[in-house]
C-alpha cells in the first residue's frame, strides 16, 4: 500500500469538500439545528393540562377540589355543569373534565374524569392528580360528628373515560394516523426531486423549454403522474396500517386517502422547487435532513405543537405537514368528517400549500432556463 | 429568398463575461448555415436565444418570421443539444415518441431510418453507445419535420463514416426546403455548409460562402482564413 497514492485519494477529497460550500453547510450546521430542534421539543416541562371541574359541594367534594386547584400538575377551572364542561372539551377549551358529585346513598363518592383520549401524556396526567388530590384530601378530612366521634370518610370510586378512542389507544394509534402521511409526504418529496433534477442535469428539461410546452404543463403533468403512483402508495400504505397493523380509525378512510393525495401533491411541488437549488441528485438528497426532517419533528407528530415553545409554534404553523397532521389526527381519532371547522382549516390551507408550491415550482422553470 | 433567421445587435451577458456582443445575423430560407467558431465563442448561446431559452439583453431576434421569443413557432423549430439529452430509462423509440407528442406529431418510423436507428428502436437508451445517442438526438429534434433545424455541434463524438451521412441526411433536408443551422469548431466540416459565419467573442468576425471567406483572408485554407480574420478583428 502507498501512502502517496492513498493521500492523494484524502487530499483530493478534502478539496472537493472545500469548493462545495452546501454539503459543508449541510455536515456543519444540520446537525445543530436538529438537535437543537430536539432539545426544544424535549426538554420542557410536562404540560399542564388545563381541567374543567364540575362540584356538587359537600364537604369531601370541597376538599378534593381544592386539593386539585392547588395542584402544579394541573390548570383548572370551576364548571357549573357537566353539558358545558362536556361541550367546552369537545371545542379543545379543555384537555379533561372532572365531576365531583355528593357521596351517593352507599357512602361512596363516584368522581367522573373524562380526557379527550388523543394525548397519552394528558390521559395519564389527570386521573394521577385525582389520585394524588384525594391522598391529601382524605388526609386532612377528619371532621366530627356533632356528638364528637369520628366519621369514617367515604369510599372513593372514580371512573375514567375518554372522549374520543376506546379508552386504551396506544401508541402506535396515537402516532400511527400522522405517519401514514409522513411516509407518503417523505417518499414523494425524495422520488420528485430526485427525477426532477435529472431533467434539469441531463439537459431534457432545456430541450421541452424550447418545445412549445408551457412550465405550467411540465409542472401539471408530473404532478398527475405522481398522483397516480401516490394514489397506489396511498392505498398500500393505509390498507397496511388498517389491515394489517390494526391502527385505530373512527373516521372516512376516504377522507384519510384524499388527504394523503393532498399531501403527495405537496411533496411533488415542493420536490420540483427545491431541485433547483439543487446541482445534483447528491445535493438534492442532502435537503433531506434540512427540509423534511425538521418539518418531522415541527408536525407534532412526537410532541404536540402546543406543547412547542411559542416562537417554535409560529414555525410549525408555516409547515404543510403540521395541518396534515392535525387533520389526519381529527379524522382517525375523532372520527371529525369535512363538516368539522378543525378539518375544513386543515384540508383547505394543504390545498392553499399546494397551489403556492406548483406556482413557486413553475417559476424556477423560468429561472432555470431564461 | 426570405429569411429563416434575422437577428440584428443581439447582445448578451452573464455577468462579467460577454457572450453575445452585437450579432447580426441574416441565414436564408431552405440553406445550410454552418456557425463556425472555437469553445466559448458564443455559438451556444445564440443557439439557445434562437429558442427562446436566452432573453438577449439588446437587439432583435426574428425567426420564422416570429418574434422572438414565441412559444408557437417552437413547434416548427427542431432543437438538438450539444450533449445528447435524452431519457436514458426509456427505450429509442419512446424517446422519439414523447417529442412527437410534445411537439404535435411526426413520422416516428422515418425519423429513426434517416438515423439507421430504426432496427434499435426498442433498445433502452442507456444500452446506445456514444454515436447512437447522438444519432437518436438528432431524430428526436427532426421527428416533426421542422422548417429550422438548430444543430449544436451534433457530429462531436460521431465516426467519419456517419459523419458523411448525417451530412448527406441534412442536405437533403435542406433540399426539402429545411433551414439549418450547424455549430462547429471542426473547421473542415463546415466547408459542407452553404455560408458560413465565423464567430469569436461574441461577435461575427467575417460571413460568406467558403470561397468568399478564403478571398477575404486570402488564403487557401479555412483554418487559416479563421486565423487571419480573427487577427485581423482584434
């Protein structure tokens, strides 16, 4: 072995590197800004779930409330009723509502906690709190009958349930439904891209440019020739995770599948875009941990995007991936159809996403060329 | 005789460099014009503005009797790149296919027998050698029957032998009434053209047929008139 030629191989390398400022910038600052994503995402408190309470005073009803009003784990909020608090859930104003009634005829008190379902974290947080709300509220509860002797504190019986869900979705159910568009979103992007840029370095593209094809129908066309393969990926995919992974689903799995088809739309324009900024399907691959990975961790796919430092919410609120997300969240696990705002919101800013993408890629056709 | 090209004071630059500076231009209806210069002389580049593919930044570009630039008379206008652009994971003749249908027709079958490609038509394209994809190039910018053919340097990498034929194709082309235009930097190739120009630094240094150009520089051979003509411009 020659050391001469083997460093010429290393010095010929390091000088590449040198005259390629993008992948330095890719190897030297990527991995900051991801894990610095990761930090911000990660390391913050656990969230204090906001929690509606519905008490019927008596005087261990009284305690307990009080008791969780002075809880850290928790933000509440007296309720005159169960119908409002109820209502006040399903609108997103409450992450879970407890009922405090009187101690039936049995001696027990039966608290009600209900927890909208779709937020593991949240699902354990609040029936944690009762628990630890009627510990301290039972220890400090020794009131006397009139005659001085001691009254044996009631049985405790609470009862949890969750409004959307069966009530023990895992994982997998809760992560399942967004990743079906990751994973659609993510493939797309790359296979675009990828075939877009071999029609700008191949020199194909400047050859349609002096054909009598408008940008716009270069765009168009391979848009409807990625719907078709997303539309046979859309499928695969959703019936795998339905079929075959038993993913939870309370909504339209037509619905689920025109999202997806939004989504891969967005993924083919955002493809044809960022490939002119790239000089080489090498370069066009490195967008990957710059583009499509903090969009990933900015979805709230992982971690809720309210749960996001402020500043950082403003971000996830410009990413395509983020309302996809959400909708994809609404329609699997709260059975939400079109006729739901949160949904409407969702599906309509893909479609504004997607129509800004297929003008901003038509546009670096003319860039490209002119 | 009207003219299939008009170009008047074209001028481009891309920042510091000067591609094209004051062109005029003037290649007749139905002749073979050889555009003959070294690398970097701006041929490409006029080449590229005849299609609308360079906005020139002054001067007047008409062809076809268009004004350039105009998307509709790119549908009689064949195009051939300097390098062979083609989809290499498509067959010959779905290559040819898809500019026929980009370009509103054309005679698939006749396109690859003026190549001799046709026995290879349902070869992938990544299987060709160099001198086949340059070949199939060439029937994918001629498959619409086009009244302007722009040819950059299409007989680079070509043996001698094709050479001569893809010469005698064009001038048949011509003959059926074909404009062509032909970039060089191979001198004694372009003495198969009807005028030729010589272009260096942007500019067109002298314009003729090739005995024109030999008595202008008054010499015997064109390498050396390109020689004589260029010292004499600078």
């Amino acid at each position: 072995m020659s050391l001469r030629r083997t460093f010429a191989i290393t010095t010929r390398l390091l000088a590449q590197f040198r005259h390629d400022h993008r992948t330095l910038g890719i190897l030297f600052v990527t991995p900051l800004l991801i894990l610095g994503l990761f930090a911000l995402l990660f390391r913050t408190d656990a969230p204090v779930p906001h929690v509606g309470l519905v008490v019927t005073s008596s005087p261990v009803a009284d305690v307990i409330a009080g008791a969780l009003d002075e809880s850290d784990a928790l933000a509440t909020e007296r309720l005159s009723t169960a119908a409002d608090a109820d209502a006040r859930l399903r609108d997103g104003l409450l992450d879970a509502y407890l009922v405090l009634p009187a101690v039936d005829g049995e001696g027990v008190l039966r608290p009600q906690v209900v927890v909208e379902g779709t937020d593991q974290q949240v699902a354990t947080i609040v029936p944690a709190a009762l628990q630890r709300a009627v510990l301290s509220g039972l220890a400090s509860f020794a009131p006397t009958t009139p005659l001085g002797g001691a009254v044996a504190p009631p049985r405790i019986e609470p009862k949890v349930r969750t409004l959307y869900g069966n009530g023990d979705l895992d994982a997998l159910d809760v992560l399942g439904g967004p990743f079906i568009g990751l994973v659609v979103f993510l493939l797309v992007y790359v296979v675009t891209s990828v075939s877009f840029l071999r029609e700008r370095t191949l020199g194909t593209l400047e050859r349609l440019m002096a054909t009598p094809l408008r940008r716009t129908e270069i765009v168009v066309g391979y848009m409807l020739g990625f719907i078709v393969v997303a539309l046979i990926q859309a499928a695969e995919v959703l019936g795998f995770a339905l079929l075959v992974l038993g993913l939870y689903n309370a909504g339209s799995v037509w619905l689920i599948f025109g999202l997806e088809v939004i989504l891969a739309l967005t993924a083919v324009n955002l493809g044809i875009f960022l490939s002119t900024f790239a000089r080489n399907e090498f370069q066009a691959v490195q967008f990957i941990p710059l583009v499509v990975v903090p969009q990933i961790l900015l979805s709230g796919v992982i971690v809720p995007v309210s749960a996001e430092p402020e500043w950082l919410q403003v971000v996830s609120n410009v990413l395509p991936l983020t309302y996809a997300v959400d909708a994809l969240r609404e329609v699997m696990l709260r059975g939400s159809d079109l006729s739901v705002a949160a949904v409407q919101l969702d599906v309509a800013v893909l479609i504004g996403f997607c129509l800004l993408l297929v003008v901003a890629a038509s546009a670096t056709l003319r860039r490209e060329v002119a | 005789m009207s003219a299939a090209i008009e170009a008047t004071g074209v001028r481009k630059r891309f920042g510091d460099v000067v591609a094209l500076d004051g062109i005029d231009l003037r290649v007749e209806a139905g002749t073979v014009y050889g555009l003959l210069g070294p690398n970097g002389a701006g041929k490409t580049t006029l080449i590229r503005s005849l299609v609308g593919l360079v906005r020139p930044d002054a001067g007047d570009l008409h062809v076809l009797d268009a004004r350039m630039p105009d998307r509709e008379v790119l549908r009689r206008i064949g195009y051939m790149t300097q390098a062979a652009a083609l989809y290499a994971d498509l067959s010959v003749e779905e290559n040819v296919r898809f500019f026929t249908r980009v370009l509103g027709g054309g005679d698939i079958e006749a396109a690859l027998r003026f190549v001799d490609l046709w026995e290879r038509r349902r070869s992938l394209v990544a299987t060709l050698s160099g001198g086949m994809k340059t070949r199939l190039s060439l029937a994918c910018a001629i498959v619409h029957r086009p009244r302007l053919l722009l040819l950059d340097e299409p007989t680079v990498g070509v043996d001698p032998q094709l050479r001569v034929q893809l010469w005698n194709g064009l001038r048949e082309m011509a003959a059926g009434g074909t404009t062509i235009l032909v970039s060089s930097h191979v001198m004694d190739e372009a003495e198969r053209a009807d005028r030729l120009g010589l272009i260096h630094a942007g500019r067109l240094l002298a314009e003729g047929t090739v005995g024109e150009l030999l008595a202008m520089a008054g010499t015997d051979r064109l390498e050396d008139a390109f020689l004589t003509l260029e010292a004499r411009a600078s």
